[in-house]
C-alpha cells in the first residue's frame, strides 16, 4: 500500500500496483526463470521491482519521479540484484543496458506503454518475452484482426514479431489510485527479427495508418513514401484494389507490399 506522504501524481499518469496477489500471475506468463535479465519500466513503489529480485538474476529498473528514490532503495534494501535507473524511458539509452535485458516485465505508464512495446521489438533485440500491464484498449490492439476498429500499425508490428501467449485481465482495485480504465496483463513471445529490413518496414506500416480516412496508396503519397500511382501498381500484384485501405491488408500483405515498393 502506499504510504502517508507518497502520492500518485496525476501528471505522470501513475498508478501504482498495490495489489501482490497479481504477481503470482505475472510470474507465470513471464515464465520467469532465475536466470533472467529483466528490464522493468515504471518501478513505482517497488511492489513488482522486489518480487522480481528474488526470482530473476538481474533486474534494471527504470522510474521517471526521482521523488520516489527513498522508497525505491528502502525497500528494495539487501537487492544487489537490481539496478535503479530514474530518467524518461522514451529518452534513455536502453539499449545499453548490461547485461541486456531478456525479458520486460512491468506495470506500464499508459502514456507511454504504446510506443516502448513498439520501440522494443526492434529497438531492443535481446528481448525474447514481454509481460506487461496495459490499458485494456491498447492490449486488444495487439491482436486486433485485420477490418477491425482496433487494427492498426501497433497490431501489423507486433504480430509480425510476436506470438501472445497469455492474456489476464486485471481489475481496478488491484492500483493506487484506481485508474478510470481497465488494465489487463499481456505476454508476448519473440517469434521473428528483422534486422536490417524492420525500419524501412516499420516507415511503411505507420504511414499507411497515418490517415485512416484515405486510402492506402494516398496515405503512403502524404508521408513521402512512394508516389500513389507506385502504390497502386504494387496493390495490383497483391491482388488488392488501387482504393485499398491499410486496414484491408493482413500484416502478411503489408510486408510483401513493403518489399515491393522497394
């Protein structure tokens, strides 16, 4: 529970896990395994932090509200295991952890829970398994079917990358204070890397989901990827109209249509 003197700050979007009866949960759709790396982001009070630090061999735990330094070292006094890392994880060199991180485990901040799982598929390779709280919306997006409202590029990238291999949804009372939404806990297993080839692919996807309203070929025209006509020829091959929309095509026809457009 939270302490007298320690509250949410509304600004950043926290809601602290209070709850431990949702470890057990976490720690059997994150597969944890004492040799582990884990990277943590949004440690909080340390609930998650501390039952991690008995489990796995290393921990790096990231939080942005430096104001909760005190509570983070006191109760995670005796963890030699954990590294405490306070700065804006969108801005931190992640990817330079050592030793790298092999699995991310953490309560999300909602504000930015879309674009880390994003940046990580690509932008730290060494992660094989994701277990992460979400926004309940933004879970669904991950396997949102093509046609769907929730289908967009967040859905394309992580089924291109990924397998989900556990879903838990997680109830409101389980946050200091209560968020107005629900959360739900998702897993995620590494199915494929890119490498050289995901950037280019990863442009082409967010762009042709930029502008939901116009069609695939337009959206790709106004984000400077290939001219409409270009579009509409590599449509044609796949056997899809020239007024195709993004949310038409499965993640599949989305990477053959990346590779077509060269």
């Amino acid at each position: 529970m939270t302490r007298p003197g320690i509250g949410a700050k509304r600004e950043l979007g926290q809601h602290f896990l209070v709850d431990e009866n949702i470890l057990g949960v976490i720690d059997r759709l994150a597969a944890l395994q004492s040799a582990d790396v884990v990277l943590e982001v949004g440690a909080g009070l340390g609930v998650l932090t501390r039952y991690l630090a008995a489990r796995v061999s290393r921990v790096h735990a990231v939080e942005l509200d430096t104001e909760l330094e005190p509570r983070l070292r006191e109760v995670l006094q005796g963890a030699v295991n954990v590294d405490l890392v306070f700065g804006d994880a969108m801005q931190l060199p992640l990817g330079d952890l050592e030793p790298r991180p092999t699995k991310l485990v953490a309560n999300l901040p909602y504000s930015i829970a879309t674009p880390l799982c994003v940046e990580s598929l690509d932008g730290l390779p060494t992660i094989e398994r994701w277990c992460v709280m979400l926004q309940r919306e933004v879970a669904d997006r991950f396997v949102a079917e093509p046609g769907s409202r929730s289908y967009g590029a967040v859905s394309v990238l992580v089924q291109l990358t990924c397998e989900r291999t556990g879903f838990h949804p997680v109830a409101r009372t389980c946050f200091r204070p209560p968020p107005n939404v629900d959360s739900a806990l998702v897993a995620l297993v590494r199915r494929h890397s890119w490498g050289a080839e995901y950037p280019r692919l990863k442009r082409v996807v967010q762009a042709a989901f930029a502008h939901r309203r116009k069609t695939l070929a337009n959206s790709l025209e106004l984000a400077g990827v290939a001219p409409r006509e270009r579009t509409a020829g590599a449509l044609g091959v796949l056997g899809r109209r020239a007024e195709a929309r993004a949310e038409s095509l499965t993640p599949e026809e989305l990477v053959e249509l990346t590779r077509l457009l060269g």
